[in-house]
C-alpha cells in the first residue's frame, strides 16, 4: 500500500469483538501511512454476520461509514 494510490480502506468486520480488534489492528498499521480507514455504519444489527446483509442494508453501511 505504500506504494499505490489507495487513499481508503472500508472496514466491514463482523460487530463483535474479533472484528472489533481486527478493525483496529488496521488502523494500526495504515494510519502511519496516511491511509484514511473507515468503517460501516448503521443498518447491520450487532452479533450478526455480515454476509447474511443484503445489497440496501450494505450501502446504506457504506453511506454512513465513519472514522476509525
């Protein structure tokens, strides 16, 4: 990534505390590197698996991602 052009990363971990440490391990590593890292919003219920999301539920997430 240092040498690309990615100026963002979406993280869209399950809300549970793995992907909460995982969410945050990722910030760890891309912060340093001026990486914008954000995350999913509102629409997906805590506990539940985000495959299980559907196609408005995702991108209404999106919409609403916020800085980690």
């Amino acid at each position: 990534m240092k040498n690309d052009s990615v100026q963002e990363v979406i993280v869209a971990t399950n809300p549970n505390t793995k992907g909460e440490i995982t969410a945050q391990y990722i910030k760890e590593l891309l912060g340093p590197l001026g990486i914008r890292v954000t995350r999913i919003a509102y629409g997906l219920p805590m506990g539940s698996d985000i495959e299980f999301a559907d196609e408005v539920t995702l991108s209404k997430a999106l919409e609403g991602r916020r800085e980690l």
